[in-house]
C-alpha cells in the first residue's frame, strides 16, 4: 500500500471515529471531537498535496497521474490535471469540505457535535468512493510519458471553474448537517441563526462555477452558446436553486418566525440533489445523452446506496422530528414584502423541479421502456415563462414593506419602473421583437432593472452590505436581457472561403488568408481577416485533430464589442488541390471572377437508354445585369461518375460538379478560366459566423450577481459572528 492508499484509509478510519464521537454522550469522549476532525482533514490534505506531488513529479506509475498528464503540459495545467477524472474531483471535493469543516470547530454552540458527525457523514461517503476507485492506484506498465490533458480543460477558465464548483457542492453539505442537528436537538433557534452564512456561501460559489463553465462554453467549445440544458450543467443549476429559494427563505424567517420547516426541508433537498447530480453524471448512466457525462468506474452501487439511505435519513428525521413545531400562516395579501419573499422563493423551487424532471427523462423514460431524452423546447418552455415571473415579481418587491403596503403608495414607486420598461418595449418592437413572450421579458426585465436600481439608490445608504439584495436582483435583470438578445436573436451565416477571396457576412468582408501549422495540435489556427470600412480585425479560430479524445476539436474567435459579439466558429477545412475549386451550400453564393455562382437545387436523376444515370444541379450564374442558369452534371458509366461541366454562354469558362453531399445539400464545383485562372487552391475553409447582439450584458449581469452575492455571504457571516 503507497502513502496516498494510506493516508485514504486513515480519513476514513479517523471520519467514523469523528462521527462516533460527536454522537457519543459521554463528555469524557466529547473533547476529543475537534482533535479527531483536525487529524481526518489533515489526511486528505496530506492525501491531496500527495497527489499534487505526484502530478508535478511526473509520477507515472500512478494510472490516474498518468491518464491525465504528460511532461510537456505547462505548470497552470499541470497543477488543473489533478481533477480533470473522476477520482481527482473526489479527491478535491473531499479536501475541500475538509477546510470548510475546520470552521465548525470555531463554535461551541449547542449544535456543533452534531453538525461535525452528520458532516462526517458526507465526508465518509467521498472518501469511500476514494478507496473504491483510488487516485493512487498504481500500474506495473509505467509510460515513459503520460497520456497528456483533454484539449478542452486546457484553458485558464478550466483551472478555476471546478474547484470552485466542488466548493459549492462541499459547502452545501454543511447546511445539511445544520437540518439534521436540529432535527435531532429540536434546537431550531441556533439552526436559522449558524446555517445562514453557510447558505449564502454555497450560494455565491456554486453561482459563480456554474457562471465561470458558461463562459469557458461560449469561448472555447465553438458551438456557438454558453447554455445547453446539458445534464451536467443542470445538475449543479439545480441544487443552486434550491439553495437560492433557501436563501429567501431565511431572509423572511429573519424578518418573522415563518418557514421553519421549508427552510429545513430546503437544507436537506439542496445536499440531496447535489448527490442526485453526482449520480446521473458519473454513473454512466446518461452517457447516451451528454457530452459532458463521464463513464462508470464500478461506483454505481455505493452511489446508489449512499442515495437512498440519505434520503430516508432525511425525509424520516423531518417528518418525525418536527410534529410538534407552530406551523405559522404566510400571509396571502399580494402587497406585502412576505408574499413577494414567498411567491419568489415557489418560483425558483418550481424552475428547479421542472429542470429535474427534464434531466431526469431519460431515467424515467427507461421505466416504461426505450429511455428518450426531452427536447431543447421543454427547456425554452419552462424557462422562458419563470423568467417571466421572476422579473415581475422583482419589479414590485423592492417597494414591498412587512405588513400591508399602501395600494397608492406601491402604485408610485413603480410607476416609474413601468413606464421605464413600456418605453423599452416600444424600441424592441422598432427593432424587430414581435415575440409576446420576447416582449415580456422585456418589459420584465427592464422593470426590474429599473425598481432596483431605484432601491440600490433609496434603501442601502450607501453601505455596501445592504446592497446585496438589490445588487443581485439588479444583475439578473441585465443578465436576462443578455440572455434574450443573444439566444433569441443571434443570427448565422455559413461561409466556405478560400485563400484571398473575400466573402461579406454582416457587413464584414470575411478573407482567409492561410493556414498556420502549430508545433502542438492545439497551437495551430487559420488567420483570417475581417475588414470593414477603414477597420481591419485579425481572426484565430482553431480547428484540428486530437489523438487524446479522437475527434475532432474547434476553437472559436470571438469579436466582442458593446452592442453584440461576431462569433467565429471553424467548421470543416478541406485540403487545397489542384486547379479552382468552390464549395457551395444550397442557397448560397460565391463570388469566381466577373461571376457569382448561387446553387439552387440539386435536378432530378434521369437514366438513359442504357441504364446510365445523371445527376445534375442547377446553378445560377450572374454578372451585373446578366443572369444565367447552368446544369454541371454527372453521369454514371463503366469507370464511375465521371462529371459533365456545363459552359458560361458567351464565356469560355467551364463549371463542372466536382463533388456533392446531398444529406447536407453540399457540392463542390471545379471553375475552369482559361482567361483568369485563380491559381492553386489554399484548401477550403468553412466557417459559420454569427452575430451575438447583448451577449456582454449576459457577462455583465453574472459579475454583478457574483459581487451580490459576495456582499450578501459577508453581511451574513458577519451577523452570525455578531450574534
């Protein structure tokens, strides 16, 4: 057994040991807690900083350090490599709960030896995992060098985005292990007062992973979006939501003693789907249905059990435990500030129910038979509507008091939200947004922007901590109209270039100018050019082949600006041959000399008297004033198809089909001018450019609600230490 095995296997021993202590009655045994909890996160970190050795060593005869590393990776992803597979996010989540643990151990309320033995709890079961599938399992056939670092996570964004993730998930654990102590104690008062810093955090990191992967997914992955309703990107949305409606919830319970028993049952719900999350994501078994799914490594079983057993752990200790606590009346008057904390707080645990049930589909489905995936609409369907709701209900509640608010005076207040966002609405339909629900949103969002952006100004006296509500509400506004302008009306165009032929996309005259090899496949990018008037922006959009993944990966340029981005994204380049050569896709144009050649249709397939087939494609050729239609064809025969070019009239120049995709209405044409020959081709470069208006106010929007959100874990850890 190496040192790390070892030091797994003493986390484990000293986490039971912790659990046994902090449920134990004798005080005798009750001191020695703390000191056992300071030797279990010693071994994961011990065990952590081991594996990070092992990575900077170059230790290959460990499989994991080998699967994911290699010599020539740079010290930033040399250091990301560690939790680029299963084992290491285990290894990092578990390392990182550990710290967050040690500020248990800072309180010696009424509560904390139970808090440390349930945490012990979601700490054993990590660790556990770990001894199943060991980061430090080693081989006998140890490489000369590793396998080297998926393309994909080599990128900065990659080497922050999980851990920041797995302090999420890590810190959620921790309001978990609140419900259950005051479930076991009925000690309620001491769990709203500890557990409410702990929601904030969990909240503010999780947020910002989740909107540190949307980023890295716009700039990296090249498909043009930074959300696709993946399972793994739902599976910590979802969780997020929850704890965001907890967040709201412990604001009203602050307030007035209300919603004792959902913020609890919020507690437990939020950990759970964390778990939830974790088993659909690396069991394997959504592996059909995500890009991002990793495989089962034979930890399906222990995930399953965990699963199920704290579930009922949970669903029995707050159904028993709480028999018994005054269930107090939410008030149902529409203008008061509690109404708009509850109806809020329902908005986004419905949002998460509904994202669950489309994630969850192909588990479902598979009961009844063949398992399905839910299309992209059930997603658009569901979102589009709670966004909705959400912006409206945060136009109102800024000006929403505890009691019953004037009708007159909540009239005055937002008034001019209203209007600021009807104005709004009247500029969308200038410019193009007809859309009904589009149009909500608008003037949703906008009065929301609007009413909070009046509170930041009235209500917070300038103090940072009290803007933390506003501030956060504020950025989900501009967030959600980044978010229509970008998903709803980005348009695309698909270009096929070739070497110094300039082709116009969206006011750009979009030239590929050549090919440059890299020493490293990922080095490598096509230099492109995109001119307008006076202005000339240089593009490197990347496309090449990796060994480690097997297929194909592409790299986007991306050309931010206020009012929309260009979205570059290279899609196929075919290798120069020989003579002049274009690509066509049915609908499209393409400029060969004095000519512009558009293909219109593929024609239908006739057969001669011998059997012999044509196939032709009708091609529109214009020249100022001139249009002229074209049929290249090709005509099958005993040495195969052999193309039959068709000639310009009153021209020397022959057309002929070169080539043809008919599944993606794809030819390619050979141009033949004896007069302007164009050289040997470069290769053909197909590129699909996009606008993406508002996107920055997406990444304006996710900044203000991080900082919120920061402001919000600050005033409350601070309040907690107050009290």
């Amino acid at each position: 057994m190496n040192v790390g095995d070892t030091l797994l296997y003493l986390a484990a021993i000293l986490s039971i040991a912790t659990f046994a202590l902090g449920v134990s009655r004798s005080p005798g045994l009750a001191r020695w807690l703390k000191p056992a909890y300071v030797a279990t996160t010693a071994c994961l970190t011990l065990a952590f900083v081991y594996l990070l050795y092992a990575f900077l060593a170059h230790r290959f005869e460990f499989s994991y350090v080998a699967s994911y590393s290699s010599r020539d990776l740079p010290l930033g992803y040399l250091v990301s490599s560690l939790w680029a597979g299963q084992e290491g996010t285990f290894l990092l989540w578990a390392f990182l709960g550990s710290i967050l643990g040690l500020f248990l151990l800072r309180s010696n309320g009424p509560l904390t030896r139970w808090v440390i033995a349930y945490f012990m709890i979601t700490q054993f079961f990590l660790v556990l995992l770990l001894l199943v599938r060991s980061p430090f399992a080693m081989s006998l056939d140890i490489p000369p060098d590793g396998r080297g670092l998926n393309p994909l996570l080599q990128d900065p964004w990659m080497v922050i985005h999980p851990p920041i993730v797995f302090l999420g998930y890590a810190a959620l654990a921790i309001p978990f292990a609140y419900a259950l102590a005051a479930l076991t104690t009925r000690k309620f008062d001491e769990f709203t007062a500890q557990v409410f810093p702990w929601v904030g955090f969990s909240v503010m990191s999780l947020g910002a992973g989740i909107f540190i992967g949307a980023f890295w997914a716009y700039e990296v992955l090249g498909w043009g979006g930074y959300w696709g309703w993946d399972p793994v990107e739902n599976s910590s949305l979802i969780p997020w939501l929850t704890a965001l409606a907890m967040l709201h919830g412990l604001i009203l319970f602050r307030m007035q003693p209300k919603l004792l028993k959902t913020n609890i049952g919020l507690a437990l719900v939020s950990y759970l789907l964390v778990v939830y999350g974790t088993f659909l994501t690396r069991s394997g078994v959504l592996a059909d249905f995500s890009v991002h799914s990793f495989t089962d490594l034979g930890i399906n079983g222990y995930l399953i059990v965990y699963m199920i057993g704290a579930t009922i752990l949970s669903m029995v200790a707050l159904i028993t435990r709480t028999r018994g606590v005054p269930t107090v009346p939410i008030s149902r008057a529409v203008n008061s500030r509690e109404f708009g904390l509850v109806f809020g707080l329902l908005l986004l645990v419905m949002t998460s129910a509904l994202v669950l049930i489309g994630t969850s589909a192909p588990l479902l489905t598979k009961i009844g038979g063949q398992p399905a995936n839910v299309a992209m609409s059930y997603y658009n369907m569901i979102s589009i509507p709670m966004g909705i709701f959400i912006a409206l209900t945060l136009t109102i509640s800024p000006f929403l008091i505890f009691g019953l608010t004037p009708w007159r005076e909540l009239y005055r207040n937002v008034f001019p939200s209203l209007m600021c966002a009807i104005g709004v609405a009247v500029v969308a339909i200038f410019l193009g947004v007809v859309d009904v629900f589009h149009l909500l949103i608008v003037v949703g969002a906008t009065g929301a922007l609007v009413s909070n952006l009046i509170a930041l100004i009235r209500f917070s006296e300038w103090k940072l901590p009290r803007m933390a509500g506003h501030m956060t509400h504020f950025g989900f506004a501009i967030m959600l109209l980044g978010i229509l302008g970008s998903s709803g009306y980005s348009v695309s165009k698909r270009l096929s270039l070739e070497p110094s032929q300039p082709q116009e996309a969206f006011g750009y005259d979009v030239t590929f100018n050549r090919k440059v090899e890299g020493h490293r496949e990922t080095e490598g990018y096509f230099d492109l050019t995109l001119a307008k008037g006076s202005t000339t922006i240089g593009a490197r959009p990347k496309l090449y082949y990796s060994d480690y993944t097997n297929s194909e990966m592409r790299n986007p340029h991306i050309v931010t600006g206020l009012i929309q981005d260009i979205y570059l994204a290279p899609m196929d380049f075919r290798e120069g041959e020989a003579g002049n050569f274009v690509e066509l896709v049915k609908g499209t144009s393409k400029t060969v000399g004095d000519w512009t050649l558009t293909f219109r249709r593929f024609a239908m397939d006739s057969h001669d008297t011998t059997g012999a087939m044509t196939v032709s494609v009708e091609i529109g050729a214009a020249r100022g004033t001139d249009t002229l239609t074209i049929m290249p064809s090709m005509a099958s025969g005993a040495a195969g198809m052999t193309p039959v070019p068709a000639q310009i009239p009153g021209t020397e120049i022959q057309v002929s089909l070169a080539g043809m995709k008919v599944e993606s209405q794809t030819i390619r044409l050979a141009v033949d001018n004896p007069h302007k020959p164009m050289g040997g081709s470069g290769g053909v470069l197909t590129i699909d450019l996009a606008t993406k208006p508002l996107v920055s106010l997406v990444w304006a929007g996710v900044i203000i609600i991080t900082f919120g959100s920061l402001l919000s874990f600050w005033r409350r850890w601070r309040e907690a230490e107050i009290s």
